[in-house]
C-alpha cells in the first residue's frame, strides 16, 4: 500500500504500522478476496463482533488520511464483514497493492476472482 505523499496525509513513518493492521487483520479474518474491476476490491471477513469493531476502526483511520479511498463494510446474516473499496482511476496502484497484500493472506483454496484479478 505504498502511496505517493500527495496521496495521503498519513506520516511516512506510519505507512508500515497501517500496512502491518491490515495484513493482521487480514490473517486474522479474510476469507477470500476478489476483483471485480481495476477500482474495486471486494474482501470478504469472518465477522464476530470483536473483528466488526476492528475493520470499523481501521477503515475510518484510512478514510481520514486517504480520502479517495471509498470503504462500505456490509453484515450479513451468514456471520461474514463484506467490505467494497473503491478508489478513483488515478488511485488504481494503491488499491493493486492493497489487493496483493489480501492476496498474499488468503485460504490457499480461494483465488482471487474477478476480470481484473491478474493485474492486481
């Protein structure tokens, strides 16, 4: 998730310690990453409340330093977090990144699907 600096406000010294949550957060709960287009990444948690609580938090804290990131985290009934994020076409690299790092942590059995899956 390396960004430009006119990208995001967040201190540079910090990047690593907000890359390293999301990687946590990842391991912790992703079930399963997908792509389904260059501006759009769609992930898929198990979500207990406890980890609800977490994404909340850590997605508010990225919205407020990179504000074109656009996060919408949706509960289902199924027990699962749903999180849309979407960036502006000038923002694609970060979101590549940020789906590498989610493909880097998901189950072995689950690929990343989507038209745009290859490029990320």
């Amino acid at each position: 998730m390396t960004r430009p600096s006119s990208s995001c406000t967040l201190p540079t010294v910090e990047q690593p310690l907000r890359e390293a949550e999301f990687d946590a957060l990842f391991a912790r709960a992703l079930r399963g990453p997908a792509r389904p287009g260059p501006t759009h990444l769609h992930l898929i948690l198990a979500g207990d409340d406890e980890v609800e609580a977490a994404t909340r938090d850590l997605i508010a804290r990225e919205t407020v330093c990179c504000s074109f990131f656009e996060f919408v985290l949706t509960r289902t009934g199924e027990g699962e977090l749903h999180i849309d994020i979407r960036v502006p076409p000038s923002h694609t690299e970060v979101l590549d990144a940020m789906a590498a790092r989610a493909r880097a942590a998901a189950p072995p059995a689950i690929p990343m699907a989507g038209p745009a899956a290859g490029s990320a």
